[in-house]
C-alpha cells in the first residue's frame, strides 16, 4: 500500500496562499505604462505632499535621500493578472514623509511626472504600508519601472503605485485617478478582486 502523506509532496500551486483570487505567478518583471517613459534629472526632481489647505511640504533628491530608508520585500499584484511574490525594494516609508504634515484630509491623489494620476485612502498610505522606492533588487530603480522614485502600495494591485512619482494631493473627497476614471476600481484590493468599478 502506497501511503503518499501531502505534506511531503510540497505545496501545489493551486492553493499558494499569497496568491489573490484570479492571479498567477510570474517570476520576470513586466513593465505596464500608460505612456512614455518620463526622464526625471535628479537635479530638477522633488517630492510635494499638499494638504487640503494648501500647505507644502516639499523633499528635493538630497533631502529625501537623507530622511531614514528600509529595505522590503513584498508581493505585487497587477489588475492583468500577474503576481511577483517576494520582490525586494528599498525606500521611505509615507510615515516618514507624512510625519508633520497635519491635515484631516482622508484621502490622496497621487500624481507623477508625465501626468499619471491615482487616488486611495489616506489611511492606506500610514502604519508600515507603503513607501516611495527608489531602489529594486539593490540597484537604482530602473526608469521603465518607475525611477528615480515610485510610490509602492503593495497591498492594493499595483496601478496604484504612481511611477515617477511626484508628490500627493491631500483631499477630502476620493478623487478617481487615471484608471479609476477608465472603469477600474476606485479602491483596488486585489483579496477580494476589485478590478473594476462595481465589483
Ligand atoms: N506613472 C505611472 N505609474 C504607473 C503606471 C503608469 O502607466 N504610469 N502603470 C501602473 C500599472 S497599471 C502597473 S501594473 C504598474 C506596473 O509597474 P511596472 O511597470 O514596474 O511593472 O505601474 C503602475 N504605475
Ligand atoms: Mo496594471
């Protein structure tokens, strides 16, 4: 009698559990933009987050490159149905970055040099959950995927996180994105498939 115990088998791929609902894996690097890629000189880049009152906190390169870095690895999960699992970055996390702002705004609209826009809560973007990389794998972010710097929102699918970013909108209203306005999800959470609007 052949006893064949599934604990010795491995894990099959069917029930990977930090697969969302509809994914599969991939294990190269897409690159997924809606236009051109944006050279963004290091001497003429800034980071701006403006609150509802019209209050600026603005990072030139120097300045951000200075404020505390760490370094995660986290899963992604882009809309067209890929997930890369395990992938490593290095950045500042919006707690940093939002420390003294003061607002009671509840939502960001991020925007990017070249125009790409999103939008999400602003309660997404605290408490260890998203932060603006700018190095991939331990070398510099590769301009196609978002260098100098992107916001990374890696528990949300992965139009979410604006390439080159270029600062937040700090605003009471949820105010749909490029992809929002096109039909996809205003909130995004790939756990429970919010592709598009009404899901
Ligand atoms: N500025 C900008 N950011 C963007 C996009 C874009 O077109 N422009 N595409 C989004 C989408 S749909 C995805 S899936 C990811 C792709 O990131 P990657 O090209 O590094 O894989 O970037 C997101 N951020
Ligand atoms: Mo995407």
């Amino acid at each position: 009698m052949a006893l064949i115990s599934r604990g010795f088998s491995g894990r099959p791929r069917s029930d990977e559990p930090d697969l969302p609902p509809g994914q599969y894996l991939t294990s190269d690097f897409p690159v997924l933009s809606a236009g051109p890629t944006p050279r963004v000189p290091l001497d003429t880049w800034a980071f701006t987050i403006v609150t509802e009152a019209g209050e600026r906190h603005s990072w030139d390169w120097k300045a951000f490159r200075q404020l505390p870095a760490e370094d995660l690895t986290v899963d992604l999960h882009c809309v067209t149905r890929w997930s890369k699992l395990g992938t490593s970055w290095r950045g500042v996390s919006l707690d940093t970055l939002l420390e003294d702002v003061e607002t009671a705004a509840e939502y960001a609209h991020v925007r990017s040099y070249g125009g790409y826009t999103t939008n999400l809560p602003l309660e997404d973007l605290l408490d260890g959950q998203a932060w603006i990389a700018f190095e991939y794998d331990g070398e510099d972010l590769a301009p196609e995927h978002g260098g100098p710097a992107r916001l990374l929102v890696p528990h949300l699918y992965l139009w979410k996180s604006a390439k080159w970013v270029q600062g937040l909108i700090l605003t009471p209203e949820d105010e749909p994105g490029f992809w929002e306005t096109a039909g996809y999800h205003i909130y995004g959470d790939p756990w429970r498939e919010q592709r598009y609007a009404g899901d």
